[in-house]
C-alpha cells in the first residue's frame, strides 16, 4: 500500500484559499501561512498533517495526494471541511 506526506492549509472560502495560493506562488512561506490562516489542528505544524495511507482521508484529498504531481501546491479542493491547498511532499 502506497504511503504520502503532505502538508495543507484549510479556509472556509475558495476566495481566501485563492487569495493564499497567489501568495505561495509570489514566494510566501506555506508553513507560515498554514499557521496563521488554517482552520485544521495540523496548523500548529505548519500543516503539515505526516504520513498516510489511501482511504485515510476524504476521496478529494486522496485524489490529489496520490495522483497528482508532488512538491506543487494544488487548489482550492472543496470538502466537506473547507478548501483545501494541499502539497504532497513524498509518496512511497
């Protein structure tokens, strides 16, 4: 079974989560963002939400952790949750 890192920032609106990956793109650090805008309890670590299996999360958040390209930011993904920028940092 595969297993991925990633790290992602959630907001309530796809406005803001827009206006959060326009910064990201022009340079602005994720872990800081992530502390200071995320709604999710993995804020604290700069989003970062460690490794996990497929099915650990909602199918959304799976689709792009396990077939998108990594280390590039994707987004906003709407759930049930908010909207999400998400960044896959390693599968294996």
């Amino acid at each position: 079974m595969p297993i991925a890192h990633a790290r992602h920032i959630l907001v309530k609106t796809q406005a803001q989560a827009e206006m959060l990956k326009q910064q990201l793109a022009n340079g602005a650090d994720f872990d800081r963002l992530a502390k200071k805008h995320s709604l999710c309890p993995s804020a604290k670590k700069g989003g970062d939400l460690g490794e996990f299996g497929p099915g650990k999360m909602v199918k959304a958040f799976d689709n792009i952790v396990f077939k998108k390209p990594l280390l590039t930011v994707h987004g906003p993904i709407k759930t049930k949750f908010g909207y999400h920028l998400i960044e896959t940092i390693y599968r294996r």
